[in-house]
C-alpha cells in the first residue's frame, strides 16, 4: 500500500488537502492516534476491499504522535509499506491571518496568543519536517490551487479524475432534487402529455422525443444551454469540482425532462467527464 502522511502546522491547508485526496479515490482518516496505526494498516490489509492508496492526517492534536511516530513509519515500511510524509507549512503573518479569519484557538495550546501556538508547534514538528517526503508551502496559495498542487505533486500533473457529471430528469410534482447543483424547468416546452396517443410513453420513445424537438423553442432551449455549458465546464474544472449535478425537470418527469436529458448524454459525452444519467421519475407517472 501507498500510505500518505498528511501532517504540518495548523491551518496549513492539511484539510483542503485531505478533501482533494479523498476525491481522488484515497482512503481518507483525519487524526488517526499514532499508536492505532499498526492496528489500522493491519485491519486494511485484511478487508477484502482493494485499499491501495491512504492518506492520514496525525499532527499535534495527537500528542502521542510526536512521541511516538518515528518507531510506527518503520515497523510499516519494514513490513512492505511505502510511507510518505508531507508536511505542509505556511507563514507565520498567513497562519495568524487565517485563525483570525476562521476565530479559532490554536491547538496547540491550551492558553496563549495564536503566535505562541506557531512557535511552539514549529518547534515540536521541527525534526518530523527534516523526515519529509516532501514540504508544500501554501502562504501564497489559494483553496483551489492548493488542490491542484497536491493532486499534481501526488498523483502526478496528468493523474487529475474527470469529474463526474450526474445528468437526471425529474417530475416537479415529485418534489426538487435536494442533490442539484443546477436545475433546468422545462415545463415551458409543448407537453405530449396531452396528445392521447403520445400520453402513455416516456421520452425514450422516438415518437415523444420528435413531438419535443420538432418545436422551435426546444431546439433553441437546447442551443442556449450547451452554450452555457460550454462556458461552465472549464471553470468548473479549474476550480477542481469533482461532481456536478444537472437536474432537469418537467411536470411529471416522464415526457419533456426525459427527452431534453437524453439530448444532453450526447453533448456530455463528447467532454472530458465521467457520464452517469438517470430518469427519477420516469416510471411514476
């Protein structure tokens, strides 16, 4: 197994850190005790799930650690394990901003200024930066940076996943999906809901689908929105959003959601993402 140490100063970026490793398919642990890491690498390896790749985070919240790290990273490389530790610092005038921001206490200790709380942490992970794997230095980075330099210095500058665009229809008289990120009504367009010999199928027929794209407004709906999308995606993606959710909708979610979904696979599977598309409440009705 692979198995990323995740550890440096407070407010450093080790969460934002551990969130872009997480989507990138690591097993993640925050604040993992020292001396139940044996015990974790041992449980892993025995699940049946291929776990390949983990990523910890142990700082000085776990004081046992800095006691007792050096002895448990041996025992684990000695047993076939590559150990990385990547230590994450920081200035001391963007540490102090970012408590200040956030208005939390330092951890390190229990009474004192923030900047009494670096210094003592700087001095107490001193000789764990000196066993570092590799040092990101993060004063002059932002959040999405940040993710974008860990993935590439970890993974690799090419290694990033697609993200993962979850197309769905869905009936507005079944309720808003609560997972949307965007949300298109298409009640406006013609509805074959009242055409008798159209009512009865879904928007996977070819009959349905025709009735909706025959009118104009439908096919001018469809153009707007692909460019849209053509302007949203790259920005998405530089932001290092991981899943993106578009929830189309009609009233029932069995006719015009359906077929305006189904026109969207095709536009979506010409992009670099992972495709996944689902019809709610196509059967409901």
């Amino acid at each position: 197994m692979r198995i990323l140490i995740i550890t440096g100063l407070s407010g450093s970026g080790k969460s934002t850190a551990i969130r872009a490793l997480e989507d990138e398919g690591f097993f993640c642990i925050d604040n993992l005790p020292v001396t139940l890491f044996p015990t974790f690498v041992e449980l892993v390896e025995k699940s049946k799930e291929k776990v390949r790749e983990i990523a910890l985070v142990m700082d000085i919240r776990g004081r046992d650690f800095l006691k007792g790290y050096e002895k448990v990273f041996q025992e684990i490389d000695e047993a076939g394990h590559t150990v990385e530790i990547i230590f994450f610092d920081s200035s001391d005038e963007v540490l102090i901003r970012r408590f200040s921001e956030t208005r939390r206490r330092h951890p390190a200790l229990d009474s004192g200024s923030v900047s009494d709380g670096i210094r003592f942490e700087r001095e107490q992970l001193a000789g764990l930066r000196r066993l570092a794997t590799l040092v990101i230095d993060t004063s002059e980075l932002n959040v999405h940076q940040l993710k974008q330099m860990v993935i590439s210095r970890i993974k690799g500058s090419n290694a990033a996943r697609e993200m993962t665009v979850h197309l769905q229809s869905f009936g507005y008289r079944f309720g808003l999906p609560l997972e949307s990120d965007l949300v298109m009504d298409v009640r406006f367009l013609p509805n074959p809901f009242f055409v008798p010999e159209l009512k009865e199928f879904t928007g996977l027929d070819p009959r349905v689908r025709a009735y909706v794209l025959e009118k104009e407004e439908s096919r001018l709906f469809l153009a707007k929105f692909r460019e849209m999308m053509e302007f949203l995606l790259p920005g998405y993606q530089r932001e290092g959003k991981s899943y993106l959710t578009i929830s189309v909708g009609c009233t029932g979610g069995k006719h015009r959601s359906v077929v305006i979904t189904e026109e969207l696979r095709e536009f979506f599977s010409n992009k670099r993402v992972t495709l996944k598309v689902t019809h709610r409440d196509m059967e409901k009705g």
